[in-house]
C-alpha cells in the first residue's frame, strides 16, 4: 500500500524568543515491509537542520534558530511504500542489543499493579501471552482524550483506568519488561481507512521474541501493526522516542498546534 503523510507542528509564543533548539524524530527508517520515498523535514523562519542517528538508531535532526523568532513551524512529509508483515518488524538499523530495552524508566515502572496484571496472565507460549496481555490492558484502560498527560506513568494510567495510546503502549512495555522481556516504544501513523483523509499520530510498543525478532502490539486497537502502520522511531519510552522535543530561551507564554493527516495514496514513486 502506498500512503502519504504530511505533519505539520507549529509553535507561537507571546513574546521573542532568542534561542530554539529541538531534536526532530520525523524521518522514518526502511526495512521489510516499509519503503520510503520522497521523504522531506523543512522548517521556518529559517534554520539548520544537521541529519544523524540517535543512540536507537533513528533519524534524528537538529534544529537550531539562534535569533528572535515568535514562530516556528516544522514540516515533515513524503509518502511510504507498506506492506503487512503481521507486526513483525526485520532488517531495521539496530545499534544497541535487545537486552537494553529490559531498561525500566520513570514513566514504564511496573509498580505492584502492573506486575499483578502481568502475573494474572497464565504464561505459555510467548506471542499467546503476548496477545492476552493486549486484550488485558485494552479491557482496564478505555481510550479517553484529555484524561492523561505526557508526564503520565503507566501505573497512574492503569489506576486511572483512562488513557489514550501512550498510556497503552507504556503498561504493556512495563508489563513485558516485569517478565524479562525487552520491549520498546514506537511511534509512527496510523491510516484509519482507505477512502478518506485520516488525522492521526499514533504509538504502539515492539516486544523481542526469539526467534522472529520484534513484534509490534497496538493496544488502543488490539492488533500487530499491518500495512495501515507506518513506522517512524523507537526507544525506551515516550519521552525518548518524541517526534519533536527540546528547549528555548525566551518567549514566554507558548501556544502548540499539531496537524498530522495520513491518507492512501494513488501515484506511483
């Protein structure tokens, strides 16, 4: 399947800044089952943008403006190539071995909750347990908007009993990791439907089972990423694996609008 993307995140402040710096996580990676082409990240007013890789292996860019801006608008787009691999995700760049991502961190610590969750699953086979654990969270925490924050734990989003995909994928990699098994989070796009424009960034986790490799599971909507998923960067958690992220000096009051629309694509690469 060919799909399109085009995200666009705009930041306003009340007042000059003098000093922006962000790390843009916008680029996706090819591997089996997804093929990029015409891949583009622009920004405004104007800035350097210096390409490399991250310690996970994604492709990052650095943006730096270094003078008063009150704007800034990122642009990232192109369209991919997909193909459905039943979430099994081969021949990705791969710097560091799975084992690091058995590494807890603040916002993916199990607590006595998510290790009880874990427990309650009966342990056979690994993908069976997998999916049972899937279908556990997706059954405890209802997809809500606005229930949630980025700085919320997975054992705060399990409590609450609310959260959006974030919150899924972090209790599922907390509960993977309380049974020894690496797992990391994912970020990427989501194609609704093949009809119409779709608005949509989405996250899901992978979890290392040997002998395939990794596996995606998407909580929110309780299945192995298919060809309606395009990949864009992995890590630990949310906060490393953020699209953009970073810092200013100056500005003060800050006004943030994100568009992302995804939709099926006709034209041939």
């Amino acid at each position: 399947m060919r799909i399109s993307i085009e995200h666009k995140t705009r930041y306003r402040y009340a007042a000059d800044a003098s000093y922006s710096i962000q790390k843009l996580r916008l680029t996706p990676s090819a591997f089996d089952g997804q093929t990029v082409g015409d891949w583009r990240v622009d920004c405004r007013p104007g800035c350097r943008l210096r390409q490399s890789r991250d310690g996970f292996a994604n492709t990052t860019h650095l943006l730096i403006i270094n003078g008063a801006h009150r704007e800034i608008e990122i642009t990232a787009g192109g369209t991919v190539e997909t193909e459905d691999k039943h979430g099994v995700v081969q021949g990705l760049p791969e710097t560091v071995p799975p084992r690091v991502y058995r590494r807890r961190t603040p916002l993916t610590e199990p607590g006595e909750e998510i290790e009880a969750l874990a427990a309650g699953i009966p342990r056979g086979k690994t993908i069976p347990w997998l999916h049972a654990l899937m279908q556990a969270i997706h059954d405890k925490v209802e997809y809500l908007t606005g229930e949630t924050t980025v700085e919320t734990t997975a054992v705060e989003a399990l409590k609450a009993g609310k959260g959006v995909c974030q919150d899924h994928a972090h209790i599922f990699i907390a509960a993977a990791r309380a049974v020894a098994l690496p797992a990391r989070y994912v970020t990427g796009y989501l194609l609704t439907d093949d009809t119409s424009p779709a608005v949509a960034h989405h996250a899901w986790a992978e979890v290392w089972v040997d002998p395939l490799g990794w596996i995606g599971f998407d909580v929110a909507n309780r299945v192995c990423p298919t060809d309606h998923y395009i990949r864009l960067s992995a890590a630990l958690d949310a906060h490393d694996a953020a699209p953009v992220r970073g810092s200013r000096r100056g500005g003060g009051g800050e006004t943030l609008q994100v568009e992302v629309v995804v939709q099926r694509s006709s034209g041939k690469q």
